[in-house]
C-alpha cells in the first residue's frame, strides 16, 4: 500500500511538472548541469532586436533597439516611453542604433556612449556619440568619432571599456572587403580612443603617418563582440567569417587578422590566424566571460551569444588555448544578439529575430529573457559538445545557386551582378581576368585581392565555384541573346 501511495503521487508530480514545462515561454524549465536546472524568464517583448544590454547602477537594464529607440527595463517593467529616440536611423537588414556602453565612471559623470547609423547625403555612415543621462533621458551629445563607411551589412559595432579606460570599437568592413587592409580607412578595424574622443599616444599607429592613429588592429571582416577576460586583461573578439570561418581572435595591438587575404584556415606570414574558426556559421555576435556566482559551472568561461548557431557557445580557456567547447540552449529561442551578467549574477539574453534576411519574425518576437537557476537537477543543459580547435559542425545549409550569388556575390556585383561602386559589372562587360568559365571558375579560386576579392578556395566546395561561375556564363549568354 506504501509503495502504491509513493507511485501515484511521483505520477502526481511528473503531471504538474510537465504541466508546468510546456506553459508559457516566461516559465520554461530547462535542464542544466547534473546538479543545478536554470529557469528562463521572459522580461519584455514585441522589440525591434535589441542589440546592446547594459545595466545602470540601480540594475536597471538600458537597451537599444535597431530602430533607434534607447529603453529601460526597471523594477520588472518595460518603461513604455523610450529614454531616446533617433529618427530617421537608416534601418536596412544589419543597421541602425547598435553598441552601447556606460563610462567607467558612470555613477559621477553619467556619460553613455552610443554607437548608430547615419545618412551623410546619399551615403550611411557610423558613428559614436557620447551623452549624459539624466532622468531618465540624453543630454549634452558630444561626437567621439564618426564619417565610418557603412553598408546594410557588416557594420560592426561593439563599444567596450577596457581595464585602461580607454573606449574599444569594432567596425566592420562594410561590404567592401579591402578597406579592412587599408590603414588609411576605419573599416575592418578594433579602433582605440580616449573617453573624450581624442587619440591615445600609445595606439600602435599613432606616428604612423600614412595610417589613421585610432587603430588598435586591422584585418576584421565583421567583429560583434569585444570583451576582456578579467584577470588577464586579455582581449578577445567574435567575428563573422564568409560562407562559415567565423572566428574567436585574441586581440593583439597592432596586428593583422587577415581579411580578406586569408580566412577560415588559411595562413600567411605577418596575419594571425584565429584561435577558433567555425565552420558552417554559427554567427557569432556579443561575447562576454562569465563572473556572476549564481552559476558556479559557468565562472569564468567565455560565452558568446549566436545568431545562426541560434545558441550560447561556451567555451573552457587555458590561457591562450581552447580546451573545451559546448553549446548551450541551441535552437531553443532563435538568434540570440546580445548577452551580459546581471547584478544579481543571473544571465540575460536578447534575440534577434526581426532581422532580415536572417531572422525570420515569430509572434512575441523580439525578446529580453534571463537565465536563472531553479533548483531543480536535470542533465546538461541541452549541450552539444564541439572538439577544441576544430571545425564545429553546428549548422548545416544546403546552399542553392541563388543563395551562393546572394551570400558571394551581390554585396559588391549587386544582386543582378551588373556592377555597384564597389564591384564590377560582370554580366555585359569584358571581364579583365577573362569570360570564358575557367577563367571565371580561377578568380573566384584564387580571388583578386588587391581589389578586395577573397580567395574562394577553401571557403565553398569546387562544386559551388562551378555553378557561381555557371551563373554568370549564362547571365552573360542570355544579354547577347
């Protein structure tokens, strides 16, 4: 009779739990290690992806929205009136308001910095602008730098304090691969200044005259996310790679990552090669080392939020080396932006849904949710593990010929490839490097570097070469015809 008892009422509770389990997204339980599950709380909704977390000192949570709006999440409330708002923000695929960060003084002079797009006649730009925060809302904009070309895509831009004090910033190179060599341009570069704006004597170009002084490192394609392992002061950064060889790079002053001479597991002489490359995309985007004690399993493990990989990527460091790689909450809550600590040592997260061509909408999308422990015991928290230092098989995309001209082509060729101001019309014009399919199929092998084309080698199979270069002979028959 006991025994009978004891069972109905653990059927009892399996019932409730599983009740409790498939409720609302605010109140899923998932599992976490062996010892300690986590509980996802949804804290706001129907947001235009929220791309920078930030928490002031009386734990409100501060966040731009890629419309241009600046909001706060205070006292577990979304305040409806935004803190700011900037109007006609160019708002195309991967642009608009993005980075923010509080000054390391924040609490005595209230400077927040943030970073957006702009229109500079027909052409966008970024730029970075610092303001102070009073009563809830902006005053005083102050411009620490700006005029960055710009482009829908790879725009960067992440904004971090480091433990000098000094303010970071990633840029991307904005569909204009090149300029991520040019030390005479911003793009494509970790730049380094003072809090006011003005340039560090110390930057490793700063009496080079033939290179802009605010330069700490160069050779990045599209760096979103920055961050300093404390007690290091290591830097480190999470980049977009093309067509996969997304990268994690330690940040050295000065130095060259390579783009778009090398990439994914190329090498050359004078260029550092990454410390992880991922292989297809996993889409990294925010990095941060965690260092709340809510979660004793996470201490000091390098997290990065992922967009494509649609997950969290932890990863175990031993200095200068990977030595464990897992995924957390993958496919779960889609594309995840932004990540950070909490005051309270809890983890909150943002998605990135509305976020074209990307993110596909989902109703509630987008959302601010956080990560706490529950008490519960379960296994893993839903972790695929990935060998150090290798090729992570994260997300497979069978890639049609339309998707290789989009994703290889059309940023600098346009998507009819009849030219744009940064690539050549290869449809009616004679080709410089010849028009006949194995010439075609040898520049995209071996890339025209000095104009900012990568070597397509390696990065998609000779199959996808093959119909690239099929593409574009039968787009130039069908003109002639």
């Amino acid at each position: 009779m006991k025994k009978l008892k004891w069972l109905l009422a653990f059927c009892f509770a399996a019932f409730i739990l599983s009740a409790f389990v498939t409720g609302k997204k605010s109140n899923t339980i998932i599992a976490a290690d062996d010892t300690t599950g986590y509980k996802i709380d949804t804290l706001a909704r129907d947001l235009v992806v929220p791309w920078q977390l930030v928490f002031l000192p009386d734990n409100s949570l501060l966040f731009t929205e890629r419309n241009g709006k600046l909001r706060i999440y205070r006292n577990g409330h979304l305040v409806n009136k935004p803190v700011y708002i900037i109007n006609d923000i160019p708002q195309r695929n991967k642009t608009g308001l993005l980075g923010l960060v509080l000054h390391p003084d924040f609490i005595h002079n209230h400077f927040v910095y943030m970073a957006n797009n702009y229109w500079l006649g027909a052409r966008m730009r970024l730029q970075v602008v610092r303001y102070e925060f009073r009563n809830d809302t902006l005053l005083k904009p102050f411009l620490i730098t700006e005029d960055i070309h710009a482009n829908q895509n790879h725009t960067g831009c992440r904004l971090v304090f480091g433990p000098d004090k000094k303010l970071y910033i990633t840029t991307g190179d904005a569909d204009e691969a090149i300029l991520a060599q040019d030390l005479k341009t911003l793009n494509g570069k970790i730049l380094r200044l003072n809090d006011d704006g003005t340039i560090p004597t110390d930057n490793p170009f700063f009496n080079n005259d033939t290179a802009r002084k605010e330069i700490w490192s160069y050779g990045h394609r599209n760096p979103q996310g920055l961050v300093f392992e404390p007690g290091t002061n290591t830097l480190f950064d999470s980049e977009h790679g093309p067509t996969g060889g997304d990268e994690i790079n330690i940040i050295k002053q000065g130095m060259n990552y390579g783009w778009p001479i090398i990439h994914h597991q190329l090498t050359r002489e004078g260029m550092l090669s990454p410390l992880a490359e991922f292989t297809p995309s996993i889409g990294p985007s925010e990095a941060m080392f965690y260092k709340g004690d809510k979660f004793p399993q996470l201490k000091g493990k390098l997290l990065v939020a992922c967009l494509r990989g649609e997950s969290i990527l932890k990863v175990t460091l031993d200095h200068d080396k990977i030595i464990n790689q897992e995924v957390l909450l993958k496919k779960q809550y889609g594309r995840i932006r932004s990540l950070v600590t909490g005051p309270d040592g809890y983890i909150y997260f943002s998605t990135s849904q509305v976020d074209p061509a990307e993110g596909q909408p989902r109703p509630d999308y987008d959302m601010i949710l956080r990560m706490r422990p529950s008490g519960s015991k379960g296994n893993l928290l839903s972790t695929q593990k990935i060998e150090a230092n290798t090729v992570a098989q994260m997300v497979t995309v069978k890639m049609t010929t339309p998707m290789l001209i989009q994703q290889m082509c059309a940023s600098c060729h346009g998507e009819n490839l009849k030219g744009t101001d940064k690539g050549v019309n290869l449809v009616t014009v004679a080709l410089k490097h010849g028009s006949t399919k194995q010439s075609i199929i040898n520049t995209i092998t071996n890339g025209v570097l000095d104009k900012g084309m990568p070597a397509w080698n390696g990065a998609i199979s000779k199959v996808d070469i093959d119909k690239i270069a099929g593409y574009i002979i039968a787009k130039r028959k069908a003109i002639k015809e």
